[in-house]
C-alpha cells in the first residue's frame, strides 16, 4: 500500500482537518468523534486529548484518540479511548480498509503519538477493546487483561411492549408499575427529543457530577468532571437525543442521553437527583423505556448501555459483551 501519512493533532489548539468530517462519515462514528466536541472536552479535562489522523494518497482513513496522562515524576502515558464513548475503542477506520491494513496502521499511529508525548511516555493503554478488535493490537511484548463487559441489547422488538414482556416476571411488573407512576404523576414533566436548545448544559453538568460523585469514581479512571460546556453543545445535536425530567415548578430532576447510531444507539449518561433532594425513585426503568422506544421505532439493529451495573444491566435483558484492555509499552509500540 502507499506510505501513509500520519498527523498528532491537539484538538484544544489546533484547528479540525479539512478531512475530519469525511472521515467520520466512512467510519460511521457517534456524536464524540465530532471534533468540535473532541476540542471542548479536551480544554476542559485535566488529561487532553491527542489525535492521530492518518491519510493514504490525501485521503482519510484511520484515527486514533488518546488522553495523555501524566504521572509521577513526568512520566506519561497515553489511554487509547474516546474519553466519553464507553464501550467501543478509541480509534475510527474507513469501512473500506482491511483487518490486515488497519493493523499497519495503528502500529503507525502507536509510534507518531509516543513520539508526541516525549521522551518520558511509558506506552499506551488501549481501553474498551471487543473480542474481534484485540487481535488488531495484541502481539510480543503486549500485555492483555479482561476488563468490565459492556452491555447490549440485541432489538428484536416490534414495540416497546414486546420488550417489556420478555423481562423476568418480577422486573417486567416493576417496569410496568414504574412506567405508571411516571405517566400518572401530575407534577412531572417529561420531554425528550434531538437538538435540545432548551437546556442549560451548566445544569445537566452539575447533576451529572453529584451523581457520579454520590456512586464513587470507579479504579483507574483519569477523567474529571464532566464540563457543563461540552454537555452544552452535545444536546444540541441533531444525532444526540436528551430525556428530561423536570417538576412543575421547572427544576431538573433528572436526564438521559443517547448518541443516536444507525446501527447501535448508546446510552450515555443518567444523572438524578436523590430522594433526599426532592429526587423521584421510578425515573431509571422510565428512560431505559424511552430510549428503548426510539431504538425500536427507528429499527437500529442494538442498543448499548455501556459499562458497569451489569448485573441490574441484565435484568432488563441486555446481555454483557466480554471487553479487554491491551498494554503496550513503549519499546513495542509501533
């Protein structure tokens, strides 16, 4: 194949390539992988984000996202993710370019971002990796581990109904029960839909950090607050759908979002309010029921919840994909 060309960008200063939009579209990439987006969340986190962006004959075809994280003593490393698209790996591929092709040029884009995070980077870290993505990174010298699942729902459902009735019996009149409750409750006001100018993304951000904070910050994970301006920005997108749930008076009680997908929808966040702040108990299974409509209604082939509560995950019939994490240190990157 052609030499391919491969750029390090820094989405906080430098401006998006003229590609970037190209290229997104033939990897068929969620909202995260815009790059306004990339650059927002990158200013605002306390690890950037660099971009490798690879061109054969000027023409897009790969891309690799890492935070830099900084260590002791200087020492940094890079964790190959899309900071805030749990699930899937941090890289986008043209659909055209093959198993052996794209395995080539990770290597490439390996070796261009240790080089970028100076002489101190100890390697990488990929994150998120399925079973069919690991032998794109696995090999002498690189050390792989199981990591949480993810968990996906397979959509065979002609309704949402459909969906409800096939969960256990106990969850299934949970879920019914809870879904009254949200109906029947005349100080609840529940919107949902794309491109949400209504909302203040200061808002959605505070919510979102109380309530990650009030279930802890999980092992190993480098990524601070969520800014209220990236949040700002992703629910006015067209591909973003966001669920509210405010009382009469106009106070947020709780949101969802999902990064539309034509083949498989993610549930991004959830953050509520708790019981003892005014907090409703029954919005949770509400907005898997929601989201679950649009997936159904649109005929997106999945649904994906991300990680972590699996257990509860599995209840509502989603089923957990095994995932992996690789380690390459630098000597044996690229």
């Amino acid at each position: 194949m052609t030499r391919p060309d491969v750029a390090v960008l820094d989405p906080r200063r430098d401006p998006e390539p003229a590609e970037w939009a190209e290229l997104r579209a033939a990897a068929g990439a969620h909202a995260p992988w815009a790059y306004d987006l990339l650059a927002c969340e990158s200013r605002h986190a306390p690890c950037p984000t660099l971009l490798a962006m690879c061109t054969v004959g000027g023409r897009p075809v790969a891309a690799l996202a890492a935070s830099l994280v900084r260590g002791p003593l200087g020492v940094r490393l890079l964790e190959v993710h899309n900071p805030w698209l749990s699930g899937l790996p941090g890289w986008l591929f043209a659909d055209d370019v093959d198993r052996p092709t794209r395995r080539h040029l990770l290597r490439r884009m390996e070796r261009e971002l240790c080089r970028a995070a100076g002489p101190l980077c100890a390697g990488l870290l990929y994150r998120y990796l399925s079973a069919e993505s690991l032998p794109l990174v696995s090999g002498f010298g690189r050390v792989v581990r199981e990591s949480v699942g993810v968990a996906v729902l397979e959509n065979t459902f002609s309704t949402v109904d459909d969906w409800v009735s096939s969960l256990a019996r106990s969850r299934r009149h949970s879920v019914r029960g809870q879904r009254r409750k949200v109906e029947r409750d005349p100080d609840l006001v529940v919107r949902f839909g794309p491109a949400r100018d209504d909302l203040d993304g200061a808002e959605l951000a505070a919510l979102v950090n109380r309530h990650r904070a009030r279930l802890g910050t999980p092992a190993f994970d480098n990524r601070g607050p969520v800014a209220g301006a990236y949040l700002h920005e992703l629910v006015r997108r067209d591909d973003v759908l966001t669920l509210t749930y405010h009382d009469a008076q106009g106070r947020l009680l709780a949101f969802a979002d999902l990064l539309d997908h034509p083949e498989l929808p993610i549930y991004q966040h959830w953050a509520a309010l708790h019981r003892d702040e005014g907090g409703r108990a029954h919005l949770y299974f509400d907005s898997y029921a929601r989201l679950l409509a649009h997936v159904v209604d649109s005929h997106r082939k999945g649904f994906s919840a991300g990680r972590g509560m699996l257990e509860l995950k599995s209840s509502l019939g989603f089923a957990s994909r095994r995932m992996w994490l690789a380690a390459v240190p630098r000597p044996v990157a690229g």
